[in-house]
C-alpha cells in the first residue's frame, strides 16, 4: 500500500455524503488511488453534464481508507443547536437584499425598454405630447412597479460547503450504505474490506451501481484504462441464488467484464472467486 500522505484532506459532510471542495484535497485523494466522482458544474458552462467540476464525492469506502490513514480532517458540520438558529436568519436576511438589488434592476430595465419603444423616430409637431407622454409613463413606473416574488433569482452557492444536516434526515439516509453493513463498526463490513485489499494491491476502483455490482475494478487510472472486474461483496458465510449468479455472470459478459465475488475472510484477508459465462447447457 502507498505511504500515507502528509496532506490532511478536509471532508465535509452533506447528509451523510462525504465532499471535497479544495482542489488541494483533490489532488492528494487521486495521488494516493481514490478516484471519487465529481458532481458539481462547471461555472462557464453550467448547462451540461457531459464534464462536471467540485465537489468531488467520495465512496463510504474511499472516505473511510482516508479516516484509517488519519488523513482526513474532522467533517464539517453545524451542531444541531445553532442548525435553526442564526443560519436561517442569516439566509433570509440575504435573500431579502438580493430581492431588492432586483427590484433596483428590473426597474431600469424596464425604464430602458420603454425609452426605446417612445422615442422611435417622429415629427417634431409630436415630439412634445410624446415627451410628455414619457415622463408621464416614467413616473407611473416608479411609484407603481414592483417585481414579483416568483421572479426572484437565486444564486446556488458551490464555492464553500457551509452544509448542515437534520439528525433525523441523517438517520433515514444511512440506507445509502450497504444493508448488511449498517449495524457493523464502519471498517469490519464486507464492502470496505474488500475495497482496502484491492487498493492495497494497485487497483483503481469506483461504483459499480450501473452494472449491478458493488464496485468497478481497474487495472491503473480509470483516465487510461477500462475497468477489467466486477466486484460483488459477499460474506463467506451468505447464501447466494444461483439465478442471480447466473443474471451477474451474463452482464458481466455482455460488458466485456469478468465478475469477481469477494468474500472477506475472519484473518483479514478475501477470497476471490471470479465467473465467466460460457453458455448454457
């Protein structure tokens, strides 16, 4: 396994999603293998979503390698006293003077455009009702606009992670992490000990969810290489279907992938069992 980093990776939690927003933690993560997948647009080209910028999200597994090498700062969160205190204020305060900065434009905007719609070419025997006509419309403007609350811009802030969590909310979306690992101390599941033995021996790895398996195993960078393996975590001691056995060998082959069952055994170590499908008799 890599030496351990000197660089301290600061993690921020939202819910239970671990982030990197630093291009610094970004930097250190890949150099020691953790590939993560970026969510957040890019500030040019916010419309698309072919090629993402910060924050990096990072795999239960991947933030939890990072803990076990202490090189992960605490996560950043609110305590639960000060979540409904100051911050919502705060917010609601900012709002309101984004609102009238609006308010300020729209009604210049709207001065600009009718300006240009009244003073269109015309005689000069009209130029005078017409001038009048427009401070007239001016001054309407001024005492009677107003700009709707619905029309309120809204700025997304993805420059810092100020994130809090509801603990409750927090409870419910702890079925984000495998269900047979829930109720287990985080570094004993299946999932993270079979994520540590691969990284450990130079792969590269990343969700699987879209092939149906628990992780994708790469040979070196997931930027120059296609993945090779399909992991699916299983305990030693777990009943398998063998119609699902079936169902994951046939994908497996459909993507030009091999499917590796990894089952952790008691000494620390896992015991692989790859699957290739031949055909059926």
């Amino acid at each position: 396994m890599e030496e351990d980093s000197p660089h301290v990776v600061g993690v921020s939690l939202c819910d239970t999603a671990p982030l990197l927003w630093r291009v610094e933690d970004l930097r250190a993560v890949r150099a020691q293998g953790l590939v993560g997948a970026l969510l957040g647009a890019l500030p040019r080209t916010p419309r698309q979503n072919t090629r993402l910028g910060r924050p990096l999200l990072l795999l239960p597994e991947e933030e939890g390698l990072l803990t076990e090498r202490h090189a992960a700062a605490n996560r950043i969160s609110v305590p639960a006293d000060n979540q409904d205190g100051g911050g919502v204020e705060l917010h609601q305060q900012e709002q309101q003077r984004s609102f009238e900065e609006q308010s300020v434009l729209a009604l210049q905007d709207r001065k600009s455009a009718l300006l240009r719609a009244m003073t269109s070419p015309r005689s000069e025997s009209a130029a005078g009702a017409v001038d009048e006509a427009l401070r007239g419309r001016m001054e309407s403007l001024d005492r009677n606009f107003t700009l709707p609350r619905s029309a309120l811009a809204v700025q997304l802030s993805t420059a810092r992670a100020g994130l809090s969590h509801c603990p409750d909310a927090r409870t419910f979306l702890r079925a984000d992490r495998p269900i047979r690992g829930q109720d287990e101390p985080h570094g004993t599941t299946a999932r993270y000990q079979v994520f540590r033995d691969l990284r450990g021996r130079g792969f590269y790895l990343t969700s699987a969810g879209k092939f149906g398996g628990d992780f994708l195993v790469y040979p070196g960078d997931p930027l120059r290489f296609h993945a090779h393996f399909i992991a699916v975590c299983l305990s030693l001691d777990e009943p398998v279907c063998m119609l699902d056995v079936l169902a994951v060998s046939r994908l497996g082959s459909n993507v030009k992938k091999t499917v590796l069952l990894c089952s952790p055994r008691p000494d620390g170590g896992v015991v692989y069992t790859s699957l290739q499908w031949s055909g059926m008799v």
